[in-house]
C-alpha cells in the first residue's frame, strides 16, 4: 500500500517530465518556423471558384466584353482601360481618367476638345488572384461585399441594394454591375447619353438593360453568349447578370499568380528559392517588421480594413463637412475620402482602407489607395512610419496627367448641372489635387485615426523587405500581351 503513491508520484514526475521535454520542443519547433517561413499553407486550385477550373466558353466571353468599350455610355472606355494587362491589370498612374480621355496607362490624356468629369478619386488596383475565395469584399472601402446575412435578394451588400439582381455567380461578379454605373468611369454624365441618363435617376435595372439591349444588337457577342450559357438560346435570353460573370470567370482565370518564388517556397519548403536578401526579408516581414499582423494569409492580406495614414491626394469622394476648398476656390465639394467609414458610418473605421494583397506588388504601383506614391521605396518606408511619412509626403512624387478640359457640376436636384469648366478656373480646379495633403486639419484628421505604430528598421533590413516583395511577384505576370484581344465583337477599337 505504502509503496503505490511512491509510485504514483514517480509516474506522475516521469509524465510531467516528458510533458515539459514535448510542450519545450513544440515551442522550439514554432520558433523553428518563425524563424525560416510563415508557416502559410500553399494556394491551390481549390482557392479558387470553380476550383481553378471555369468553364473556357465563359472566360473567353468574358476576354471579349472586358475590352470591349461598348460596355461604357460613350463608347470610349473598357474595364481594360484601367486595368489592362499591358500595366499589371493597373493603369500605372496615381488616379486615372475615366470617359473621355484617350490613350492607355501614363499616356492616357483628356485633351482640349476631351473633356473628362475630373479623376478617378482612387487608384485602380491590380485585379490578381481576385477570383480566389477568400477576397470576399471588393474596392479599397470593400462596399462590394458577400452578404452572408441574406440581408438582400442577389446575396451582396452593394451601393445598389435591393436593386442589384439575383443570379451573380460571386463577389467578382458583383464587383462587374458597378464600373458601368460610375459616370466618371464608363457611363458618363446625364445628358451624355441613355445609360447615364438611367443612372443619375438611379433606375439602375435600366441601365443594366440597356448594355444587355446593346450586346443582343451583336451576332457575335449573341453566339458567345450561347457557347457560354446553357439557358441562353435567343438574343432576348442575354441579360447583364450573364457579362458580370463571365467577365469574372476571365478576370479570374487571367489575372490569377501564384508561380511566384515565395509559391515555390512554399510548396517545396526550400527557402533557397527565395535567395538570401528575401530570405532575411521574408524574417523580417514575419517577424521584427510587424507587417504580417495586417498582411497575412497566401496574399499578403487578413482580408480586413485598417487606418495607416496613407497620403490622400485628388478629389476624394465627397466626405466630410470641410468646405475650406470650396470657400477658397467657388467650386461646392468637398474632398475628403474617409474610406471604410462611408460604409459603416462607424467612426472607429475612419480613414480604413482594406489591407491590399501584396502580391506582385512589385509590378502594381503607383501605390495606396490614392496612388500617393510612385516607388516601392517610399511605399516601405511609409509602413514602417506612417505619421512622419504623411507629413512629409510631396504630391509632386504622384503620377497624374493634367487634363486641360474638365466638366464641373453645379446646382443639385433638378437643377444640377454638368458644365465644362471655364479655362480660366482650371488653375482652381486643379487645386484640389492636393488640397487635403496641404490643410493641416485633414492631414490631421488622417494622422490621427493612424493605428500602425513606427519601427526602426536599418536601410539593410528595409533592402531586404523589398528584396521579399519582390519574391512575390509571378514572373508570368510580367507579360500578359496575350490576354489582349486582336479585335472585339463590336468591332470598336480595342482598348487603346
Ligand atoms: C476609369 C478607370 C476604371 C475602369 C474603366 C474600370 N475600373 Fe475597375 N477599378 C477602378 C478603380 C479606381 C477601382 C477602385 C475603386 C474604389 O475602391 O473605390 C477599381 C476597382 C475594381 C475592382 C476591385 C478590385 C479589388 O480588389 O477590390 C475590380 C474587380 C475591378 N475594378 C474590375 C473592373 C471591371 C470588370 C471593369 C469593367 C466592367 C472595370 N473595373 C472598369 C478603375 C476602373
Ligand atoms: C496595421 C495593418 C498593417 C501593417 C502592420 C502593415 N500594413 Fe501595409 N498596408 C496596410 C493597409 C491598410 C494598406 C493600404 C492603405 C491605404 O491605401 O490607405 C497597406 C499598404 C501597403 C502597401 C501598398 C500596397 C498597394 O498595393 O498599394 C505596401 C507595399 C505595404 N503596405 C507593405 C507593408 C510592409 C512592408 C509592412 C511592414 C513593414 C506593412 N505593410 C505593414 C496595412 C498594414
């Protein structure tokens, strides 16, 4: 008897003991992995819709009509305008022009008789890998999003709500209704033409109808349509629903990259492939750098929304109350973009943008969500010390064409109107630019929602950071020229 609890306390030593060694030696295994990779799963084919796999009739629709400008009110501009293959899916510049101007990438200009209603406010983002599963929200605010409540009939929160139909394949889909309403991007303003006519009287079913009227006037487009979708038998059977997802189903079969060095490493687990500088990169960016708090997962992003302080230069998206441009220059806007704020109206998501994917960021700058900055350098440098980096931030560093002919809005309701500006007030209508950068308390008002702290890091180590974004890049991105179509159905130019 006397001799069991002797035993006991023995056993229970030896199972403490060999806990203690295993619990040391799972600890000094993760520190293991810390130390040589992210411990990140590799991305396959199942990340992606149709496993990778959509069907080839409804991509090669989608090819057509992503480059096809009879998409757009005035038949001038293509979704590849802004995000052709030629420019990493991007169009190159800080804030592009929409419907209008001509000419692709930093040659893109509105000339004298082109006039342009003002800039994109943001900088168009490089479209890959979005056909994998997990980019559930869309746009730099996400307000295209997978609406897992069942809150609206088509499945999405979007700005069209209970008008957006039902029948969108997923959020990429989603994402394609929008691009054709905006009038600074494809529709055009009212009086311009029917689709933004139907627009600005927010008959959105109507607008889409009227493209989908458009492509029925096609054979060829109505022979694709027919290839591409089992319930289309007759023109009359096209609706726009049908080119959201096929145009989703090209975008995610073209733009899709995951053959980059840090693929390889992490399918093989061999850090060689990254070569030395990315490899100590790679360490840092998982570990001292603190940029996989944000930039984690297969794409470099946790899929969420954070404020960083990033530079806002151009003409913002209307928030706030500030009306000191205004005041200054008679031009009624403002010019604040408060980001995921405009989504939730939570003042906690203030200045938020969505984390970006990091993937072949190397190619895909100009860089932040208002193209701020033209160099990866000064981009690092940004995250590792947002507040001192807004502060100093210059917007001559920003690429942005001048267009000597915009259109200007005045009055409201039924009143407003959309009027070239007068030569004369460019100079002030040019100052909105950098209007926000330049007034302390909206630079301010940035600087203070900044949730990322500083970190010292040597010029070596930022080196290496950069060495390892630049190990995410695919090399088969580098050339797409072959994703770009000889002609399109419509026979209009393609995107140029
Ligand atoms: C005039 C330039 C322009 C045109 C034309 C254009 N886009 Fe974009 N695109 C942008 C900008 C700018 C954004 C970001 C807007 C925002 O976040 O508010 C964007 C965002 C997107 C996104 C979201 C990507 C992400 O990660 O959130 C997708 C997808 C996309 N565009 C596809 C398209 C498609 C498809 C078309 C054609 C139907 C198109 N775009 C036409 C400029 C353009
Ligand atoms: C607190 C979250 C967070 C951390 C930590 C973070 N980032 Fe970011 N990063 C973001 C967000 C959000 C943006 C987009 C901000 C915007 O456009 O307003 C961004 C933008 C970027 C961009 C520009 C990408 C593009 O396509 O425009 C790069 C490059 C980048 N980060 C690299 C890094 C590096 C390197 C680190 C570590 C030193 C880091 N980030 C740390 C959230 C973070």
């Amino acid at each position: 008897m006397s001799r069991l609890p002797a035993f006991a306390t023995a056993l229970a030593g030896l199972i403490l003991g060999v806990v203690v060694i295993l619990v040391l030696a799972a600890a000094t295994l993760e520190a293991d992995s810390r130390e040589t990779g992210p411990g990140i799963a590799p991305v396959t084919d199942a990340d992606f819709y149709d496993d990778g796999r959509p069907s080839s009739a409804k991509v090669a629709l989608g090819q057509a009509l992503f480059f096809d400008k009879l998409l757009s009110g005035n038949r001038n501009i293509a979704c590849a305008t802004c995000h052709h293959p030629r420019h990493a899916s991007t169009d190159q510049v800080s804030l592009g022009l929409g419907t209008g101007a001509s000419g692709l990438g930093l040659e893109r200009t509105a000339g004298a008789n082109q006039p342009v209603f003002g800039r994109v406010p943001r900088n168009s983002p490089a479209l890959f890998n979005r056909g994998a599963r997990e980019f559930a929200t869309m746009f730099h605010d996400g307000r295209v999003e997978q609406d897992a409540n069942g809150t609206w009939p088509s499945g999405f929160w979007t700005p069209a709500r209970e008008q957006l139909p039902a029948g969108l394949d997923n959020v990429l889909a989603a994402q394609a209704m929008f691009p054709v309403l905006s009038s600074v991007e494809m529709a055009g303003h009212k009086g311009e033409n029917e689709i933004a006519d139907a627009v600005a009287a927010n008959r959105l079913n109507e607008a889409w109808n009227l493209l989908a009227a458009r492509l029925r006037t096609v054979p060829a487009y109505v022979a694709l349509f027919r290839d591409a979708y089992r319930e289309i038998a007759t023109a009359e059977d096209i609706s726009f629903v049908h080119a959201a997802n096929a145009i989703a189903a090209f975008e995610a079969t073209a733009f899709r990259a995951d053959a980059s060095p840090f693929d390889r490493y992490l399918r093989s687990g061999d850090t060689s492939v990254l070569g030395t500088p990315a490899e100590r990169g790679m360490q840092l960016f998982y570990g001292k750098a603190g940029c996989s708090s944000c930039h984690s997962g297969p794409f470099q992003t946790d899929q969420a929304f954070h404020a960083v302080a990033m530079p806002q230069i151009g003409p913002g998206k209307g928030d706030g109350a500030d009306e000191s441009y205004w005041q200054e220059t008679g031009f009624p806007v403002r010019l604040e973009d408060r980001g995921r704020y405009r989504v939730t109206y939570d003042s906690a998501d203030l200045y938020k943008f969505r984390t970006p994917s990091l993937r072949n960021v190397e190619l895909t700058g100009p860089w932040g969500h208002a193209g701020a900055y033209a160099s990866l350098e000064a981009v690092v440098r940004h995250m590792l010390d947002p507040v001192a980096s807004l502060d100093a931030y210059a917007i001559d560093q920003a690429i942005l064409a001048t267009p000597e002919a915009v259109i200007a809005i005045s009055g409201s309701g039924a009143t407003l109107r959309f009027d070239p500006v007068n030569p004369a007030r460019l100079g002030d209508y040019r100052k909105r630019d950098g209007w926000v950068q330049a007034t302390p308390a909206l630079r301010g008002a940035i600087a203070a929602a900044n949730e990322l702290p500083s970190r010292a890091l040597g010029d070596d180590e930022i080196d290496d950071l950069i060495a390892f974004l630049k190990a995410l890049t695919d090399p088969t991105s580098r050339e797409l020229d072959h994703l770009v179509p000889a002609a399109v159905p419509s026979g209009l130019p393609v995107a140029d």
